[in-house]
C-alpha cells in the first residue's frame, strides 16, 4: 500500500481489499455524479472522506499516481492521487486482485454527462469545450502529452458563467523534454473525434436536440485550441501605437489564468504603404512583442483573490468577487484605503454576511464562491426587471427563496440505498 499522505491512512486501511472492487459492500458506496471508465471503478465515502477507486494494473496505477502528483506539483488541475493498493488477495486459494489507484474526489465537480442532465444545448457544449481546450494548451506548454483527451476523462466545475476543466485519467499521459508538434497535434485529433463520438451518444440519449450539428461543436475544439496555442505561443506584430493593443493581448491571456512571464518588445520603423501599394512618403512604427506565459503560476486572479482575502476560488469566480471589490471602494471608501484594507473590509462586510445567509440545507448545492456570483446576477436580474436600486441582502434572500432550492446537490455524498432512486433535473440554467 504506498499512501501519498498518512491522512489517508485510517480511511483506506478499514476498506475490504480483499474483495473484488465490483463486489463491494453497498453501504461503502457514495453516489457522486458519475461518468464513463473501461475499468471498474467505485466512488465511496469511508472515514468522512470521499475516494474514487478504479481497479488497473499495477505498473500502470504507479504511473498514474506519479503523473498526477507531478501535476498536482505544477499546479495544474487534475484530482488528488492518494493511495496504490497493489499484491491484493482473496478467497481460499488467495488469489491475487488487481491493483487498486485511490484518487480523492474532487468536492463540487461533475462529469459532462451530469452536466447535460442539468442544463442542456449547444451553449452548454461550447464552454465545456474550451474548457477542455484551456486545459490542453496548459498540458501542452508543459510538454505534457495526454494521449487520451476526452470529455469522459475530465471533470468540470462551476466557475462563474463558465467551466473549469480537471485531468481525471492519466494512464496515458506522458511528459517530454520537449513535446513535439506531432504529439500536440495528436492529442487536439483524438480530442476532437471523441468529442464527437460523446456528443452523438448523449444526441441519442436524448440529452441535445437531433438537429444540433454535433460534429460542428466537437470540431470546434481544433479551431478553439489553435486560437488559444497561438494566443501563448506566437509574437503579436502590431503597428502605429502599440500599447493599447498589447495591453488587450496581456488582458486576453490573464482571462485564460496566465500570468505574464517574460517579455520582449522590439521596435523599428518602416515606409508607409497606401491601399494602392505605393509609399506614402511617411514611416510608421511596428513593434514586435514576444510574451512567454507563466505557466508555472497560473491563476492569475485566483492567486491575486486568496492574496488579498484568503478566499479559495476558480479564476472566472477570482475575477467576478475582485471586480464586485472594486464596486464596493468606489461606493464606501476613498482612493486614500489601500486594496488590502478594502479587500478585508469587503469580506467581513459584504461577502461573508451574504454567504452566511445561506440556508444551512442548501449549503451542498454549489461552492459559496459560485452563490456569490449568482446572486449578484440575480440582483441584476431583478433590478432590471422591476426598474429599481435592489439591495444585495434582499436579491440573496430571493435567490435562496426560488433559484437555489431547485438546484441539485453538487456536492452532496448520497446513501447506497439511494443510488437507484431517480435522478432529479432542472432545465433554468
């Protein structure tokens, strides 16, 4: 048994080994949203903690389990790799089982079929998509090569009006110093047919329309991936006064979750050309700008979030809360305040007292980070729609009075005995 962290040790160790993982006891057995895998695979709850098992060979398992924590080590999103449990026996003759890869449960995500349960359409698709698209382009700039990309080995979680994507299987998964064009290009070519092959078994589930083009949507990774490796990778050539449109392109890759890392800036004139091809008679400026990313600190509003406040959020969720921190200094402090003092001002005055506010059966519906952010969407939706100043105290009262109770559970570890109930689902999202 080699246990990343003796935190874990208590939990694994009550667990029956010695049984085939498919023959697990029910009451071991968590009912977290769940998706597809060739290998047999239980989520369960044992000591308050929520582990995935997935049963594969040994050598692959400790490859696995040293991907994902190299990963993890470099900052990039994937689940937690806990535990391998490798020389099981059982029965009489003790024969020997296959291995066993522990991962911990990655708390509020779903798989992309429990996404298209709760909210349905080619919208849906898209952000999921470039979802998946960020998180390749941060693989690939790490010369990491994932050989298997698909919506089924990724978990998605709720960040504002979008998704972020996690890396849930890594069997595949290599690095290279460094990783060839040939690679990369590869794994955008199986990302898109198996997007497909999934968006047309989820168009005959009946999950999106019969007439939604789904090999246009899953297509759509290849263009979504190459705008975004061009984005980071390529130099911005501009002409005539630079600085606005290089400040757009800093802007364009902070959104992504980059940080800025190095950059160059080279100037030089030339002749001008009318739209005839003739010289005009006057130079004008080209500046050639080279920006590497940072993409060992990723997370640029993230970090600058947890900086000021020590709040834990995705990046989307980092950028909404700092801007709604920049509308409460403009409306309670003056420019003199430092952002560190508005920043603990705003969380003990407006964030947490509105994050309290949450009904405690409620509280496993979504993040606190994500309420936040629909509340404030639901406060603008009411102020528009009744044309009047609508205080935040009061939208969260509405929001938790008709949005949030029929939204489901993300984060709620369900019985064995309710594994067969009926899913519910809502469509307002």
């Amino acid at each position: 048994m080699s246990v990343q962290s003796p935190v874990y040790a208590k939990a694994l160790l009550g667990l029956p080994w010695a049984i085939p993982l498919e023959d697990w006891p029910a009451e071991l057995l968590a009912a977290f949203p769940r998706g597809i895998s060739r290998h047999t695979v239980r989520l369960i709850s044992s000591d308050g903690m929520a582990l995935a098992v997935k049963e594969i060979g040994e050598t692959v398992a400790y490859h696995e389990y040293r991907t994902l924590k190299k990963l993890r080590d470099l900052d990039l999103p994937c689940v937690k790799p806990v535990a391998v449990i490798a020389h099981r026996t059982g029965g009489a003759r003790d024969e020997e089982l296959t291995p066993c890869l522990v991962t911990e449960h990655l708390e509020f995500s779903l798989p992309y079929r429990d996404v298209f349960s709760r909210a349905l359409g080619p919208e849906t698709v898209n952000k999921l998509i470039r979802a998946l698209a960020v998180l390749l382009v941060r693989l690939h700039l790490l010369n990491f090569y994932w050989g298997d990309v698909s919506l089924s080995n990724t978990l998605f979680r709720r960040d504002a009006d979008e998704f972020s994507a996690y890396l849930v299987d890594a069997e595949t998964g290599e690095f290279h110093e460094p990783l060839s064009e040939g690679r990369r290009l590869y794994d955008v070519e199986v990302a898109r047919v198996n997007i497909i092959g999934e968006l047309m078994d989820l168009q005959a589930g009946g999950l999106i329309g019969g007439d939604v083009d789904v090999i246009a949507l899953g297509n759509a990774v290849d263009a979504i991936y190459h705008e975004l490796w061009g984005l980071m990778t390529e130099e911005l050539v501009v002409e005539g006064d630079a600085f606005g449109q290089i400040a757009e392109h800093v802007e364009k890759i902070q959104s992504l979750g980059f940080d800025i890392g190095e950059t160059e800036i080279s100037h030089e004139t030339r002749p001008a050309v009318g739209e005839d091809g003739q010289p005009t008679g006057e130079n004008i400026d080209v500046y050639r700008v080279s920006i590497e990313p940072a993409v060992f600190s990723t997370g640029f509003h993230r970090r600058k979030l947890k900086q000021l406040t020590g709040l834990e959020v995705q990046d989307r969720q980092a950028q909404r809360l700092l801007g709604e921190m920049e509308v409460y200094r403009a409306l309670h402090q003056d420019g003199e305040v430092s952002q560190q003092d508005v920043a603990l001002d705003w969380l003990v005055n407006r964030y947490e007292p509105v994050v309290a506010l949450t009904p405690p059966e409620l509280r496993a519906k979504l993040e606190p980070a994500q309420v936040f952010h629909e509340i404030l969407d639901h406060r603008w939706f009411i102020s528009e729609n009744e044309h009047r100043y609508v205080r935040l105290d009061e939208a969260a009262e509405s929001y938790f009075r008709t949005i949030l109770p029929d939204r489901p559970d993300e984060a709620r570890i369900y019985t064995a005995e309710e594994l067969h109930e009926p899913e519910k689902t809502t469509h307002n999202e």
